[in-house]
C-alpha cells in the first residue's frame, strides 16, 4: 500500500495504549490462576500475535469493545504460536512455553525468522531444553522438555526482551534460579516495565546491578481488573510533529510517571533546545528552533527513527549513540533512516554503535521506501510535514504493527493522507 501524505499538523491527538505494557500484563494474566479484565482501548498486530499465541499456549482470552478477557493457561502441548512479525511475542513466550513443558512449536513472518535468537536458545539449552529447526538461528523452531532453574548467564548487550521471557518463565520453575547478565546492560526501561508487571501479579523479584534472584515455585495472581496505560513509543511521533512543525501538538492521555523507557522523547527533544510543556496527562509539544547534541539512546533504540527527523531540521550535527541494535529489527532501521533522510537531502552517517545526522533543511520529497517497517513509515509521515511536496510511502500498511490508526490521526490533526 502507498499513502501519499503531506500538511501542516496541529490540534490534539490521544496515541494508543502502550504495546509493551499489554504484552506484559497479557502474559503474567495468563499465567495467573484466576480469570481477569484488561482494558486495551485499541489494539495491534503485535498484541494480536501476543494473545494468538497465549491462546495456542492453552490460555482463552477474548478481546471485544477495548477489553481483553482472560482466562488462564492449560498447558496445551504441541501447539504452534505464530508470532506474526513481533519479537516481544517470541522472545518472551520461548521460555515461557519452556518452563510450561509445552513442547510448541515457532513460526512468524516478515523479518522475525531473522532476528537473533541464538543467545537466547543456548542459554535454555544448557537448562533442559532441546531445539529442533530447519535453518540455524532461524523459524520455525519446535522446544522441547520443561525447563529448569538454576544459573543463567545472558548478554545484556543484544536484547532485554531475552531477559523478559526469563524472568516471566523462572518463577514458574521448580528450583530458585539467578540471572547473571554480562557485557552491558541495554534497555533496562524495559526491563524496569518487566518487574512492575510481575510486581502487579505478586511476583517479587530480587535485584542489585546485573544480577536477578529469582524464587521458584510461585504462583502468579493478578487484579481482576487492569487498564492499559498510553504508549510513549507512538506518542513520540506527535511530539517530534509539534517541535518540528509550524503549529503545536497536544498529546493527550500520557502518564507523566510510566516506566516506559520511550517517555524520555521528552528529554532527547528538550536536550535539542525544544520547548515542551507538560500539563497533567497532556504534552504540549511547540514549534520550536532545534540544535544539534550527543543523544544516549542505549535504553531508547526505538525513537531513534522518529529523533532522526528532529535531528534533520536541527542545526548543527546531532549523535546517536547506543544504537547498533537498530540492524536487527523489523529491518535494518539505521541503513533506511540513512535512505529516507537522503531523499530529504540530509546527509547522515552510520558508525558501529553510532548514527550522526548533519542537520540542514529537508528541501525534497519522493517515494520513500518503509521497508515493512513501522517506525521508518511514521517517520516517514513525520518529516513530510516539514518539506515541500508530497512524500509517498510505499509499505505504509506496516504501522498494524503497532499503531493501526496513525494515518487517520495524522488526518485528524491536518495532514493530507491520499
């Protein structure tokens, strides 16, 4: 699908419920022991992904009117859990379909039978699980065995969501077991959402530096009743819009507390000279004159698409740091965020953990290339606002994956979308 989009935005938008925040609280529900509610406004491809899998796992959960209800896991073994195009999904649901002794089977699509998963398969393996699969490192996979407790050594340095599906699937294990990770420690926002959730669903769980001590043989029990709070990840496109643009954007519906590691888009912009003001549950981001600076986003890989186009109209030379990550999601995100912002004639450069964009003035517009995926598609939308013409962008039905309605909040506040 190619969506033509172009304009001016401004007005007030509510993003959708924070993906990262469902996946978690859908999991540690469907492990729980008594059914529970959780209200999910709206939802996407991958909390779709999430509960498919939930549900092949032997959980029954129902999402209808901006509710999900779930009723807990009876291990059913042998299943196949399609992953679609989600990593979180897989990531997290191999250990825990691991500890559960569930015998399943992984499949997905898009780019994810790609994306790394061997440090994460090794470390199962040496605790009572055996891999089977037609292609090394990659999907389907089938587990088998019921995994074990004990001492876990994991790289901090590729994925925290390796880390995640531990700690859901550990508490469930017989013994007490002790995560250790090593070289580095990135995204730990996310791994901070991870204890909250488990904390939600009774699970407490020691932790001091790299080092996590869990109990075994727990039971997880949840409130019987939960609310999704709004996503910072798609709020971040909104916010960039209003300090880019020429009129101001207000995001509606933000918890100015969340755990979420992408509620830094704050910080980033205002280190870049950007005025935003926060009122409630309400930012208000205003045009705004940027500068250039050194940007830490170890523990904020995801908003690096969305800071590249504020980085673009800032001026001065603007530095990412902590980004290698970014070749390994839904594509490679700095070789296209590269591509896209060239078409704007924006130069950039990419290093081994770095990503450095010479600021200047997007003076062009052409057909850009989303490469099925959503973030460089919302990007996409985003810098289209400050160049001349018309951008198209090609694959632009690839924002299901996280935010389905952004082209119809991108018209609600103003844009073109053809």
């Amino acid at each position: 699908m190619i969506k033509k989009v172009h304009g001016v935005l401004n007005g007030e938008v509510v993003p959708p419920p924070s993906k990262s925040r469902a996946h978690r609280l859908l999991i540690c529900a469907a492990l729980g022991k008594e059914p529970c509610t959780i209200v999910c406004s709206s939802v996407n491809d991958d909390i779709i992904a999430t509960m498919r899998c939930l549900n092949a796992l032997g959980a029954s959960i129902t999402y209808s009117s901006g509710v999900f209800n779930v009723n807990p896991v009876k291990v059913v073994k042998g299943g196949t859990l399609d992953c679609g195009e989600s990593g979180s999904t897989l990531r997290f649901l191999v250990s825990v379909a691991a500890v559960l002794g569930a015998d399943a089977t992984f499949v997905g699509s898009g780019k994810l039978p790609q994306r790394p998963m061997g440090a994460l398969t090794d470390v199962l393996a040496e605790h009572g699980i055996s891999f089977t699969r037609l292609a090394a490192d990659e999907l389907p996979v089938s587990c088998r065995g019921e995994l074990r407790g004990g001492k876990y050594i994991l790289p901090g340095n590729i994925s925290s969501q390796y880390l995640t599906g531990l700690l859901f699937a550990l508490p469930l294990a017989n013994d007490d077991s002790e995560i250790e990770i090593v070289g580095g420690f990135t995204s730990a926002s996310y791994v901070a959402m991870t204890l909250d959730a488990l904390a939600t669903a009774g699970i407490s769980i020691e932790h001091k530096g790299n080092i996590f001590r869990i109990k075994g043989n727990r039971q997880y029990r949840m409130p019987s009743d939960l609310i999704v709070e709004g996503d910072w990840s798609s709020a971040a496109f909104w916010v960039v819009a209003g300090v880019v643009g020429a009129k101001p954007v207000t995001v509606c519906g933000m918890n100015e507390e969340s755990l979420q590691g992408d509620s830094a888009i704050v910080t980033h912009l205002r280190n870049m000279g950007a005025f935003i003001e926060k009122q409630g549950d309400r930012v208000i981001a205003m045009p705004s004159h940027l500068f250039g600076a050194e940007l830490d986003c170890t523990d904020t890989p995801d908003l690096v698409p969305v800071l590249s186009v504020a980085a673009a109209v800032a001026q001065g030379t603007t530095l990412f740091t902590g980004v290698g990550r970014l070749r390994f999601k839904e594509c490679d995100r700095l070789a296209a965020m590269k591509e896209l912002l060239a078409l704007y004639g924006i130069s950039s450069q990419i290093g081994e953990d770095t990503f450095t964009v010479f600021g200047g003035e997007p003076v062009a517009s052409g057909v850009v290339d989303s490469c099925g995926d959503h973030r460089i598609a919302m990007a996409a939308a985003i810098i289209s606002t400050v160049s001349r013409g018309v951008t198209a962008i090609d694959g632009a039905s690839c924002v299901a994956k996280s935010y389905p309605a952004f082209f119809d909040d991108f018209a609600s506040l103003g844009g073109s979308v053809e």
